[in-house]
C-alpha cells in the first residue's frame, strides 16, 4: 500500500472530472463487483438469521435483518499536502435502529429508561457534533457521534444508563412485514420471529455459555397492547460495549422466516457467472448489486488487475482496492486522481478481516517415509500418531521450527509483498478479548505488540516486539541493501543453533549422516517477484550444509503434506481457545501434553489447569465425545473468569510461540495509514471501521440524502 506521502496535492477525494461520463457503459445506480475466482457461493449461500455466527458476507448485509446497527455517513476527504480530512470530509458513525424502535434498560432500583429514537435523519455532519481536532479538520476519517438528546441511543446517557442495567427489553417495530422478494405480505413481523431465529440456531452448550460470559443470563420474549418485546436478564459478566457488538454483530439477533426476507435487497439470482441483488422497495439510491466471477477459476494477480483497470475505466466495474493492482499501476492511478483525470480515490479505514488464513505445521503425517531425513527427524520412524505428536514436541524439533521461522524478518517480508504491517499470531485480529473490562484493549488487534511478540529460542533466549523489526527494515546499514533487510539480525546466532539441532539429530541417527535435510518453506509466490525470490533461496541455503530449504507454493500438494491451512474465523478468545482444544489437527492438548512448556509462565499454569480440569471432571480426552466437547467449552470460559484479560493476550502469545508461526504473506495488519479505493466517480461511499458494506448507506453524486 503507498503511504500517504506519495500524494503531492490537496485535491478532495471527491473531486472528480465530469467529462468522463461517456465512459460508462452501467446503469450508475447497479453497484458492481468483480472477483478473482469461481463463485463459492454457488448452492452455498449463508443463512442471514437463524444461525450463530457474525455478519461478515455481502448477502449477509443485503438480505439480513438486525436489531441495530452502525451506520456511516459521509464519504472521506483528505489533505494529502498538511496530512489531516477536511471539516466536511469525515464519516459519521453512530447507531441506527433495525426492526426495533425502543430499547428499555432497566437497572438495579428497577427504574426503567426509554429510547425510542436513533436521530438518524438529523445526525449528517461530524462538525455539528465533534470540532475540529487537526488544523482545520480531523485527524481521523471516522467518529463516533454522541448526541445530547436523553432519548436517542446515540446519546451518552444511554451509554451510561446501558453500563449500570440489568435488564434490556427491545421493542420491535410493530408496523414491519415480511416480503415475498419484493412484493410486501401481510404477515407482521413480531418478537416470535426473534425467538424463532435463535431456536433455529439450536445453540451448543458452548454457544450458550458464550453468551453468558457476554452478559445474557436469560432470553425472553413478550406482547403487551400489541406491542412485542424481546427481553434480556443480564448478569455479572455484562460489558456493555462487548453486549452491544455482540447484539450487532451476531445474526441470531435478528427475525427469521424460512419462506420470507425483510431485507433492504432481495436475491434475484446465483449462478456460476454471477450474483444479482436488486431493492425491495426502489428507495435506495443503489438499486441493483451485481457481483461478477471467473467461472473458469482464479487467474494470476498482473491478468487480473489488468482486467480490472480496463473494467473501470469502461464504468463495468464499481470499485477496488488500490492493493488490487501493481506498484506501477498504483502510481498512475495516483498521478491522474492528482491531476483530476476521472479518477476517484477514497480512504478504506483500515480492518482486519475476522477470517485469518492460518499456516501451521503438521504435528503428524499421514504415511511417513522412513526413507525421508526431515520426516524421520520430526515424527520420527514411528507410523503412530501419537507417536509422530510426541516426537514432534521434542525440544529439539521445537526449537528447530521457531528458528527456522525467525530467521527471516517477517516484517521485511511482509512489506515487500503487501506493503502492510505483519500480523503474527493464529488468532483473528478483530476477535474481542472476551474478558476485557476497564481496558482499551477490547479486542486482539488492540494489543497487536504483545499477541506479535517473538521470541528466538537460543541458549539464551531473545524477546522482541514487531516495531523491533521494522527497525531493522529502516535501519541505516540495511535500508538500501535488501539481503540485510530480510534477513534477521540474529542470523548468525540462529544459523549456529539450528547446526547444533542438526548435529545433535545425526549424532542419534548416524546411519543417515550423509543425507541432507529437506525443508519444505511454502510461500504466497504470486505475491513475490523472481528476484525476491531467488534472495529468499540463497538466504535460506546459507543456514547450514545439510538443510536444503525447498520454497514451493502455498497452494501446492508438497505443502499441504507438511502444514495445516485453516480459517479461524473466531469471534472471541473464548472461541478460539475452546477449538484449540477441540480440533483434530494441532490440537492444544496434544501440544501441552507432549511439551515442556515451563519457559512460558500463563501457558505452563493453562496446563496445570487443564490437568486438574480433566482430573476433577474424569474426563476422556476424545474430540468426538459430546462430554468432552462440552467440558472444553466450560473450561473455557473458567480460564477467563479465572485469567485476567492481560494475562488471556500473554495466553494467546504464548500458545503461538510454542507452535512457531510459519512465513505468512496473507497475515497482515494496517497500523499506519489507510488503505485507498478506486472508485467510480458518481458514488458517494462511507468509510467504515469494518469490512461490511450496506450498501443502502451508498448515495450517487447529486442526489440528496
């Protein structure tokens, strides 16, 4: 991504070129979208309601329903020259009733408070609310608006009467209806249909002691005079801003019908070439939303981004992130948005994506060849599992793979193929600490230096934070030499331990002296040039005679011999710790059991916990058993109420040192600076501090809100 500082002008994001009209080819108010693959979706689609998980597709925010929201208004505007947005050029975001229209707290005295408005149609600009911060404008592309309105959700009054409450009752609109596609029925929509949403989940004895360590104590559901209301008893795990995204975020707060959508966009067809969306009811300034794939597979990144140069100028195409096209395509996008040539830029708050495309290794193989040395010194010469797991959680193998992977600066790595920060940890930067409480770290990306930190295992072991990294990249001596930059300034320590690993492995297999080791390091080739390439080989051979380390890409069938790849779409810590436990492959205590994990002081007493835990419980350790799932889940939430938050993110740091993360080009962060859209010249696009997209909060230049 390029910094700020390659702009060199002043000209608003929304400064466009007006005779460039004839270029498009699309009905302006049908909002396109291009992807690089076939359309997994196909047969597939999610469930908008009825289902525990969150919001995070575009058929989930076009078709679903919710309670509430966050909406943004205002598209972003910035002075790329004195590097701050202008008074007229941040977004607004604040709370927007769904298929409710008042919410009830009601606290310890029993006194019940009213809000029954969402101020949507007179909250506009942030500087009605917020002054400016920055010269004449805002260091910020988004704020959050508190109004002085008692009544309004959006006020600071209900943030505090929310935080002392141990009752919420919402009450839902009771003038809404279910539609058929688009033609309106006569069936109301009523609190029931919140009820059913969350029977049809069937949530797990896990899900339900999520909400629980979320606040919900007890569900209910009520009609009083024709109205209904769905009521909520809390208890003391309650944090209100945890609660309130959780009520945002998770799509079993919503109404469900099995036959019927009360959405903004119905679905209009899904096939392999395309998805169409278009407006139940013709309000919405983007009446059609058309997503486009490959049905022939995913091409390479240059075809692509290409492809996608000529879509937009020909108006095919709505918008892309600038990363989507290469270092020179960029700059000339740059140059003629400078030059107001039709091109429109517009800021993408930084996010990161719940969805972590994880990489770790193996800890068993299927069918070992005993004939391989790197297979016969990490699971050994047994064909047993548990005997591979054991052999892989030597000290030896674990101190291997944490060098191995540290011996190139992630940072540098990183930087070069995404123009990102690195993100080094398993878990998904935006999933909520669950046991966060008077703390600004609500969520794992907000203590990004302490789940990142690395540590070399060395005779004396080296402790160090992502920023030190990025030093290296910028230091003196290394900044114009890119060999010093990728590699890591403990180099030779760890070339010299890896050696000792090696010899110790041939002095216990002699037989076998004379074979080298073949590593297999799977990278994101698409994402690196030959020549960086070519720097990584040599780099790598340098480490020592008998370790051949063999780059292949991610995607090929080598890889996947040796590493897991998986999703950890986890919302919470919670979650994530509960299907470390759970899972078949990597399994924690497989981990814990096999290692020595004294060094690491929160992992080591997880164990001893855990033991206990088992002991206590008589439990059977077996990821099938219905008792053992749901007592991991329990053990689950006893380690966050008995670990402080802090000590839950040393958790997290811990539990990824001991599996050693591999080189990841698709685990990535923005810290710094925005991330930039190409986008058609007549849309009006908010910038959000998410990856969803409403795109009923889209207006078309010219049009009033």
């Amino acid at each position: 991504m390029f910094k700020k500082l390659l702009f060199c002008s002043t000209l608003p994001l929304a400064l466009v070129c007006s005779s460039c009209s004839s270029l498009y080819k699309v009905d302006k108010k049908t909002y396109v979208i291009e992807v690089n693959n076939q359309n997994e979706t196909f047969n597939n689609l999610s469930k908008v309601s009825g289902v525990y998980e969150l919001r995070k597709t575009h058929h989930d925010t076009l078709t679903g329903n919710y309670l509430l929201r966050y909406k943004y208004k205002n598209e972003t505007k910035y002075d790329y020259l004195n590097n701050y947005f202008y008074k007229n050029g941040v977004s607004a975001k604040f709370l927007k009733f769904g298929i409710i229209d008042e919410i009830h707290l009601v606290d310890e005295q029993n006194s019940t408070h009213i809000f029954n408005t969402d101020e949507d149609s007179q909250i506009n600009n942030v500087s009605d609310f917020i002054h400016p911060d920055i010269n004449r404008g805002y260091k910020n592309p988004i704020y959050q608006i508190q109004t002085n309105n008692h009544i309004s959700i959006n006020s600071s009054f209900f943030n505090q009467k929310l935080a002392s409450s141990k009752l919420i009752r919402f009450k839902v609109k009771n003038n809404i209806y279910w539609y058929d596609k688009d033609k309106k029925t006569n069936i109301l929509i009523n609190a029931k249909d919140i009820e059913k949403s969350i029977e049809t989940a069937n949530l797990s004895s896990q899900q339900t002691n999520e909400l629980k360590a979320f606040g919900i104590e007890k569900m209910d559901f009520k009609t009083h005079e024709n109205n209904s209301y769905f009521e909520i008893k809390l208890n003391d795990n309650f944090k209100a801003e945890l609660f309130l995204d959780l009520i945002i975020n998770n799509k079993i707060f919503s109404a469900y019908s099995d036959k019927f959508n009360y959405s903004e966009y119905y679905l209009v067809k899904n096939d392999l070439k395309h998805t169409l969306y278009k407006s139940v009811n013709n309000t919405n300034d983007i009446q059609s939303v058309l997503i486009k794939y490959n049905s022939a597979g995913k091409v390479d990144k240059p075809t692509h981004a290409k492809h996608l140069l000529n879509e937009y100028h020909q108006g095919l195409v709505s918008s892309n992130l600038l990363d989507d096209f290469s270092d020179v395509q960029q700059k000339q996008l740059i140059r003629d948005f400078n030059s107001n040539k039709g091109i429109k830029l517009s800021v993408v708050q930084n996010f990161s994506n719940n969805i972590v495309n994880t990489i770790m290794f193996k800890d068993f193989i299927d069918e070992p060849d005993i004939n391989n040395v790197f297979e016969i010194m990490m699971y050994g010469k047994n064909k047993d599992k548990n005997g591979q797991i054991s052999q892989f959680y030597s000290q030896n193998n674990i101190d291997f793979r944490n060098n191995i992977t540290q011996i190139i600066n992630k940072y540098t790595l990183n930087f070069i193929a995404n123009k990102t920060n690195y993100y080094d940890n398993f878990i998904s930067p935006n999933a909520i600490i669950s046991n966060a409480q008077n703390t600004n770290y609500l969520k794992v990306i907000d203590a990004n230096d302490h789940v990142s930190k690395g540590q070399i295992n060395l005779t004396k072991n080296i402790e160090f934070y992502p920023q030190d990294l990025k030093k290296n990249y910028y230091n003196a001596e290394s900044f114009l030499n890119v060999d010093k930059q990728l590699k890591s300034i403990h180099f030779e320590s760890i070339s010299k331990n890896i050696a000792n690993i090696i010899d110790d492995f041939y002095k216990e297999n002699p037989n076998i002296k004379n074979k080298k080791i073949n590593f297999i390091l799977p990278l994101k080739l698409e994402s690196l040039d030959t020549r960086i390439i070519e720097k990584l080989n040599k780099i790598f051979n340098e480490i020592n005679q008998n370790l051949q380390v063999n780059i292949v890409d991610i995607d090929s069938e080598i890889a996947k011999k040796y590493y897991n790849f998986s999703n950890y779409s986890t919302n919470n810590t919670i979650e994530y710790i509960n299907k470390l436990l759970l899972t078949s492959n990597n399994n924690l205590i497989n981990a814990l059991t096999n290692s020595d994990v004294s060094q690491y002081k929160i992992l080591n007493k997880t164990k001893q916990l855990l033991i206990k835990f088992i002991e206590q419980n008589k439990i059977i350790v077996n990821i099938n058993d219905k008792h053992f799932f749901e007592k991991m889940g329990e053990f689950s939430i006893k380690l966050h109420n008995k670990f402080s938050y802090f000590e839950i993110i040393k958790l997290i740091n811990e539990i990824k040192l001991l599996y050693s993360s591999p080189y990841n080009l698709s685990s990535n962060i923005d810290l710094d600076s925005f991330k930039y859209e190409l986008i058609q010249p007549w849309i009006i696009k908010p910038t959000r501090e998410d990856n969803l997209i409403y795109f009923e909060d889209i207006k078309m230049e010219g049009k009033n809100e």
